[in-house]
C-alpha cells in the first residue's frame, strides 16, 4: 500500500473521529456543557470585578481542556476499545501509532473549538476582553492540552470499561479543582495546599494561560511551567503507550510500575519547584493600601489605646535579649507570609501574628508584638509601612487575616473577626510609634 493511501486513510479516520464525538451525547456534555456550567459559575461569583473574569479566564480554560483530555479523550478510546472497533484497526495497514495520534490530533481540535466557545460566551455576556496575547494563549493552550492529553491516555490505558473511565479522571479532575489552583484560586488556598498544587499540573497550566489574557507579558518567565507540563505530559504519554490495549479485558502485569512512573513525574517537578523557591505563597489582590494619602494617616488618633503592659495588646519594652525571643525572630524573619509580593497585605500578616498571639494569650505575646514591631519598621520603606498600617485602621475588613501561624508555635485558631479588631490596636500602636506620636 503506497504512503498517499495510508495518508488518505488516516485522515478518513481523524474525520470520522471528529464526527462521531459531535454523534456522543457523553461527549457534548463533558467537552461543552459541563465548560459553559463553569462559565456561567465563575461569572455570578466574579461578574463584580473589572473587566469581569479577565482574572479567572486562566482556570475556566483549563477546566474546559481538563474535560477534553481526561474524560473526552479516555471516554472515547475506551468504548471504542469496548466495542471492539480498535482489535479491527490493529488488521488495517496503517500503523496503529498514526490512528492513536489521529484521535490525539482530533481531541486537540475538539477541545480548542470548547475553549473558543468559552472565550467567545464570556466576551458575549460578561464583556470580558478577548487574549492581550492570542499568538502566546495558543502556543500555552498546545502545551497545557499536550499535558492533559497524556493523562488522558494513560487513564484510557489503565480503565478497563467507561465507567472507570469517569471515576480515574474524578481522581485527577477534583483534586485540581479545588486544592490545585484551578477551581479555587491559588491566593485563597491555605499555603499547605498552595504548596501541594506546585505537585500538580493545574497550577502550571492556569499560570501559563492567564498572564495571556491580562498581560503583555505573554509567555515571558514561563519557561519553568512549559517545561514542567511538558514533562508531566511526556511521562503520563509514555505510560499510556506501553499500557495501550487494544481489546478489552488484556492487562500487563507492570501496569502499576507505569502509573508510578508517571506520577514520578508530578513528584520530580513538585520537587524541583520547591527547591528552587518556586513555590513561595500568593497573595490575592493589592489591597487600598497604596491609595492611602498623607491626609489620611495624619488624621489617625492614638488616644485610649490600651496599655502595653495591659491585657489587650500587650507589647514590651524594647530592650529584648531573651533566647526565647531572639528564636522567634529568627523564625518571624523568614516567615514565608511576610514576603509575597504586596507589602500591604504582607503587614497586614505581620500584624495578624500579634492579634493571634494576643487573643490566644501566648506566653510570648508582649515579645511577639515586639519583634513584629522591628520586623515591619526594618524590612519596610517607612511610607509604606505608614500607608499599610493605616489601611489596617481604616479598612479592618480589607486583605486576607490570618488566624494561626504553625510556623512560628501558634496553632491556636482564634476567630477571624476578633483577629482583625486586634489587629486594628496594634495597627495604631505601631504607626503612632512610626509617627513619633506615641514615646517609645
């Protein structure tokens, strides 16, 4: 059989694989129903923000790539596996790598009509902008869906019938979904769970889309990403290929060994990310606080605080030498939550771990609020420390509160409302102490 006549038959099946996904009432729903669900979720949470969802069009994307590769795909293939369909090819000259990368091929073109759909209803009714970077959102899309649909195939490989199909690829989907910083946003997760999403690929794939969309950065400082789901994509499409069946009901004895091997892959980028600080916590937006003027800070009062050898808000003097001090400013010092980009919410955190110490009535709490104190007036330019504590004072309920800091002894998880009153006293203690207005 000449080459052109293999070439013919090999696009006579990647038509008819595209055919028949749009035949498949299953394949409508995971590959556009179940996006467009997304969509519409996302935008009666977000529709507030401007322009709206423009900040969340990262992970409705990856979702939507997400039910094409791990459900469409492995969905496919293995009810076509069922039906015996894939034992026939194996009699057809064309080798069978040609009709697997055929329906590869087909799932790419299938999804990327999904994703187009979801950019095109989000711009029609939430307004949200079209990609600042297209060339740049399509080069993130091949690598993110090449990541996926190696999962894909390797969840193909491993069930044995579809039902098995939808509960492998609920173990992938729902852990990216709500710890993996695909569903929920990173900024929101706890950093135990941020720090767990750097061992999954939903991360990698929302952080290369969404600067796409938002920025002219593109794809600039990406390169740790692509090549994390390239890896990840590599390993999963190896292990789908050595497991591949094309019967049903035939096992190989090492298929547990390729699973490993595969999810290696997540472990070793995991691994690399964290090693390398890739992984430092995110914080949610810049708060007010760099809109705080001048005006502002001066009209602050500092009478009727409490006292600082009192109950409430205590701090100590400042002469401390203690071991038991010096050890926890060491830990405070490389506390990760007091260096994320924005230095507003960074005080702000600074200044939750007095109000938790305090509320918790930690042994340590005078020296706690102490070397909070050093700590922001060292590492922070004094205008921004000004206009930060103020921000605290003013608008309590601004920025995220911590309620517990496990790295520096406090366990103790005092309520959030009670944090940020706190909050607000040793706000006013600090900045009238900055400002020169309260003796020190």
């Amino acid at each position: 059989m000449t080459g052109r006549a293999i070439l013919r038959g090999w696009i006579r099946h990647f038509l008819l694989t595209i055919d028949l996904n749009f035949r498949n009432p299953q394949a409508i729903v995971y590959g556009y129903l179940v996006p467009v669900i997304f969509l519409l979720a996302f935008g009666s949470v977000f529709r507030a923000d401007s322009p709206p969802l423009l900040a969340q069009m990262g992970q409705i994307v990856t979702i939507t790539i997400l039910g094409g590769a791990c459900f469409g795909l492995p969905t496919a293939l293995v009810a076509e596996r069922e039906q015996g369909i894939w034992r026939r090819y194996r009699l057809l000259p064309i080798p069978i790598a040609w009709l697997v990368f055929g329906a590869m091929l087909a799932r790419v073109l299938i999804t990327a009509s999904a994703v187009l759909v979801q950019i095109v209803l989000a711009r029609a009714i939430f307004g949200t902008p079209l990609p600042a970077r297209p060339g740049a959102a399509a080069l993130a899309f091949l690598f993110v869906t090449a990541a996926f649909l190696g999962m894909g195939l390797l969840i193909a490989a491993v069930a044995d019938n579809v039902p098995a199909v939808q509960a492998l690829g609920q173990c992938i989907f729902l852990p990216m979904i709500m710890i993996g910083g695909v569903g929920v946003p990173l900024a929101v997760l706890p950093l135990w769970a941020q720090k767990f999403a750097g061992f999954m690929p939903g991360r990698y794939a929302v952080e290369v889309l969404q600067p796409c969309f938002n920025t002219t950065a593109g794809l600039h400082g990406a390169a740790f990403r692509l090549a994390a789901l390239a890896a990840i994509g590599l390993a999963a499409g190896i292990s789908g290929t050595k497991l591949f069946r094309w019967e049903a009901g035939r096992r190989t004895n090492s298929a547990r060994w390729w699973v490993v091997a595969a999810l290696t892959a997540w472990a070793a980028v995991g691994a690399i990310a964290w090693a390398t600080g890739r992984l430092q916590p995110v914080s949610p937006e810049p708060g007010a606080w760099a809109s705080i003027t001048e005006a502002q800070i001066a009209k602050i009062g500092f009478d009727n605080l409490p006292a600082d050898d009192g109950i409430v808000a205590a701090l100590a003097p400042r002469t401390l030498g203690s071991a038991r001090a010096m050890e926890f400013a060491r830990k405070l010092a490389a506390w990760p939550w007091q260096k994320l980009e924005d230095p507003g919410q960074c005080i702000r955190n600074l200044v939750s771990v007095a109000a938790v110490a305090d509320l918790c009535a930690d042994p340590r709490e005078s020296e706690i609020g102490r070397l909070v104190f050093r700590q922001i007036a060292g590492r922070f330019e004094p205008a921004v420390a000004r206009q930060a504590l103020t921000w605290i004072v003013l608008n309590p309920e601004d920025g995220m509160a911590l309620t517990k800091a496990p790295e520096l002894g406090l366990f103790r998880h005092p309520p959030e409302r009670l944090v940020r009153q706190r909050s607000v006293i040793y706000a006013e203690k600090y900045l009238g102490r900055l400002l020169g207005k309260i003796p020190d």
